[in-house]
C-alpha cells in the first residue's frame, strides 16, 4: 500500500509544478488561477480574480467556471500539496494546461505579492442562493454584485409587487419601495406583497414586512412619499436601477427627466386590460421615455388601471419580466431590452417586440444633462432645459 509521501511524489511526477514567480507570469499572460482552499482559508486571504472552488467540489463545479478545457489554469493551495492533486485531477478530466503553484497562496503573501481579504457569501448565503451560485453567468462574484446593488421599486402595487419579491429573493442588496398609499380591498385582486390582515396600513410598511419575512438578508428602504420635483432626484439618487411600476403620465415623464438627468437606467412596464409592455431606457445607452413618446397624451385620453381595469396576473407577468431586467443590468449579463419593446397580450398569448430608437429632435438627453430642470406644469410633470 502506497505512502502518502509516496503517493504525493508520484502525482507529482505527472503534473507540471512552477514557482510563485512563473506562476504569476502565467496569469499575467492570461491564465486562471484556481484556489481550492477551504472557504474559511479563502476569507482570510486571496489572490485578486482567482476562482476559488473547494477542492472536493472540483470535479461538480470546474466546468460551469472555466468550461473551455484548454484555459491555461494556475492551481493554488496554501502550501501546495492539495494543488498537486487538483492539478492530477483537472488533467484527468481534459483540461490540458494545468500547473500547480509550489508554495501556494503562503509563499505569494510572504514574497509580497498582490493579496487582498476577498468579499465572501457567508454560509446561510451559500445555502440562500446555492441555485445561482451553480450557474457560471452568476457564481459567487455574480451574487456579490446583487448583494451590493441597490435598486428603486416605484410603486408598491400591481408591478411593484412581483418585481420587488423576486428582487428581493434574488438577494438584491438594498430595495426602495416608494408608494404614499394604503392597502386596499381592491388592491389584493393583483398586489401580492399585501394581504387582508394589513387592509388600512401603509403600502411601503406592508412591502418592507412582507420582503424582509422572505429574505432578512436584504435592507428594505421605504419612501413614505409623493414623487415631486422636490424630492425625486434626492429619492433616486444613489440607486443603480429603476423599476417603474407607476401608473399615470404625470409621474413617468418626471421620472424619465430626473433619471436621464442622473443616468440611472430605468425598467419601464405598464398594464392595460389584456395587455402589458416592457422596456429598459438607459439614458447613457439608448432611447428613453421621451424618445418613445415625446409629449404626454391630452387628459382623459389614456384612462388609468383604476378606470379601464385589468386582469389581475397581468401585472404578475409584467413585474416579473421587470424584475429580470434589473437583474441582468446589476449583473451585466445578457441581452437587456435596452432600444426594444416588448408588448404582451394576454388574450392570444403572443409576445411581440418592436425597435425603439432615439428621436434626434429630443434634447433631454444625458449629454444635455447639466441643463435639465424638473418642474412640474400644469399638473403635468416635464421638464425644461435651462440653456440653450
């Protein structure tokens, strides 16, 4: 029966071993290091941009990090002996440029080299958000970035209300929920963050119970107001994303001039009967509100959800595609919906989607943002542009 000195020195032989110094030139030309230290040993100290997977997750994880099996990989421990036989088990299973970093993550820090305290997921998160974490496009670095994003919920009622809980449950860090309304009756045909016991209560205070009963990980920030000139840049200022679950012209149109003013992009969605639309206006990237629909219809015109009704999963539709979209834009990820529309109808079940593009006579633009004011006329809000 083989030794484990014996064992060790005969993996060695079938591996390729560099030197700290070798090994930081390879990942300089582009190599992966891999760190298959024990989590607790990764908390304590990295090497910036290293994938950490546990040495006996390898063999289920290496493929959804590093799926092209002729990366160069850089395999590090702490002193390294479990990267020899890491290194041994990546050839084993295709990869066919491996090297095991002699001295491991120990040897590195004492040379002096670049090493930082990582951002870690603690063990309830891992267990939380295990599902992404199995998903190379997410992973660890991914559920880091939704921790750490903040996104504005402008609404707390039929949009508002799936898109915040699959926000929240998606482990984004920090949710706004702005609404100056209470629950009512009429409300839990199609808002599910609210219930009958809480009939009478402050929406916003409904909201922040039922998100932080779902995931106490996240900071539920409420916004007890109405959406003015006043406050609406102070209130978006700071958020990465924007979910628009608003319901009447007058509010959108303030919203797109403050957000194109900050540059925050914004997730639009709106209900009607049947039918829903969805789209991301990003003001730095592509088309906003103003360049789908320059001037606010007449009054009366386009009646509201409480006039025209609407099926009550619609919105459950609507919000949830909302709620995709913030997420692919914290993660950076995918195709967003960014120049395009995309119109729901419920009756046929169809989906279509048409191209949005920037209106060049529109001058409430990101470039012009300097000279953008929000004011609020005649009842409806626009904007102005204070110069020329």
């Amino acid at each position: 029966m083989s030794t484990f000195r014996e064992l060790l020195k005969s993996t060695k032989e079938q591996i390729v071993e560099v030197d700290t110094q070798r090994g930081s030139e390879l990942v300089d030309a582009g190599a992966v290091i891999l760190d298959v230290r024990e989590p607790d040993e990764y908390r304590q100290g990295a090497i910036p941009d290293s994938v950490h997977i546990v040495r006996g997750q390898l063999e289920s994880s290496i493929e959804n990090s590093v799926p092209d099996k002729s990366a160069g990989l850089v395999v590090m421990c702490a002193g390294g002996v479990r990267s020899a036989f890491a290194a041994k088990t990546l050839a084993e299973l295709g990869y066919t440029h491996v090297v095991s970093m002699d001295g491991g993550f120990n040897k590195w820090k004492d040379e002096g080299r670049a090493w930082h305290v990582p951002a870690t997921l603690t063990d309830g998160q891992r267990n939380r958000y295990q599902r992404h974490l199995r998903m190379p496009e997410v992973g660890e670095a991914g559920q880091l970035k939704l921790l750490d994003a903040k996104v504005l919920c402008l609404g707390a009622g039929g949009l508002g209300s799936p898109a915040s809980l699959y926000l929240a449950a998606a482990g984004i860090g920090t949710l706004g929920i702005v609404d100056m309304d209470v629950v009512d009756e009429s409300n839990l045909q199609r808002q599910i963050l609210h219930n009958v016991d809480r009939i009478g209560q402050r929406k916003v205070d409904s909201a922040k119970a039922t998100l932080t009963a779902l995931n106490p990980d996240i900071n539920v920030v409420t916004h007890d107001v109405r959406l003015d000139a006043s406050n609406i840049l102070d209130i978006i200022a700071g958020y990465d994303v924007i979910v628009d679950g608003a319901d009447n012209f007058p509010v959108r149109y303030m919203l797109n001039d403050a957000s194109v003013k900050l540059g925050i992009p914004v997730v639009h969605g709106s209900i009607f009967r049947f039918e829903g639309q969805i789209t991301v206006f990003d003001p730095q990237n592509g088309p906003t509100y103003r360049d789908m629909i320059p001037e606010p219809p007449p009054p009366g015109l386009a009646p509201s959800c409480a006039e025209a009704g609407v099926l009550g999963v619609l919105p459950g539709i609507i919000g949830s595609i909302q709620a995709l979209e913030a997420i692919k834009l914290v993660l950076g990820y995918g195709d967003t919906l960014v120049g395009r529309l995309l119109a729901f109808d419920a009756a046929e079940m169809s989906f279509r989607e048409y191209r949005l593009q920037v209106d060049p006579k529109n001058r409430f633009t990101y470039a012009n943002r300097d000279l953008i004011e929000v004011i609020e006329l005649d009842g409806l809000c626009a904007g102005v542009l204070t110069a020329d």
